[in-house]
C-alpha cells in the first residue's frame, strides 16, 4: 500500500503541476520517453561488484515459458555508475551494459542516466540487439 501511494503521489503533483502550466512535461519528451535531466550527478565514489546469477524461481518459470513458446529470452542491465555486474554463469543473449558508461556527466544519479546517457545507450543498446536477433 506505501509503495502504491508512493507511486500515485510521485505522478500526481507533478501531473497537478502540468496541466496549469502545460509547457511542463513531468520529464517526458514529445515521444513519450521519460529522462532526467542533465543536472545533478553520482555521489558515489567506490565501485560496485555485483554477481549475476540464475537463482531466482520466477526467472526459472519465465525461462521455461519462452522455451516452451519458442521465445528468445534476451536479459539486459542497464548502466549503474562504477558498477560491475558479472556472470558466474554464461548466459547466453546477457546485454551487459553495467560498465558502458563510465563518465559521471551522463548520469542523473548512480542508477539512472541523464538525458545525453540514454542517447548513448539507446544507440548501443538497439545496436547490440539488432545482432543478438540476427543470430
């Protein structure tokens, strides 16, 4: 219930605040995308080693789902700021973009990128997946 009000108060005000001044957008662009903008920046200083694994039973269901439907199963993680994610695993069709962006300009904060980091990693990500279709 907390994380719903949460969720609901985070949309409304900023809603509120848009239809009386409609030039504002509550971080959306005229596509519909959401961004941050490019003020602010990582506190974080110490790097990050996170490791991935295929532990978790719900993945498992999904995974046996796809397989069953003929469905490739593609995981992505997104940029984290001086964080590493690695595999103790191979997986296959795993886009690992946890060190793609190493510049703290194009961050919003450790977890999100700003707007010219998704420029980035929306280029790199659209051409890694064109490939890992391709295959």
């Amino acid at each position: 219930m907390i994380g719903v009000g949460y969720y609901n108060a985070e949309l409304f005000f900023p809603g509120l605040y848009s239809a009386i001044d409609p030039k504002r957008h509550n971080r959306f662009d005229a596509k519909g995308n959401y961004s941050y903008p490019n003020s602010g920046g990582p506190q974080k200083r110490e790097t990050d080693r996170l490791e991935f694994g295929l532990y978790n039973p719900w993945f498992k269901k999904i995974k046996t789902l796809c397989e069953a439907n003929s469905i490739e199963l593609i995981l992505y993680h997104p940029p984290k700021f001086r964080s590493e994610v690695v595999s103790e695993v191979s997986v296959s069709n795993f886009i690992n973009h946890s060190k793609l962006l190493q510049d703290a300009a194009l961050f919003y904060d450790h977890l999100h990128v700003n707007n010219k980091g998704r420029q980035l990693t929306s280029v790199t990500f659209a051409n890694e997946f064109s490939i890992s279709g391709n295959k």
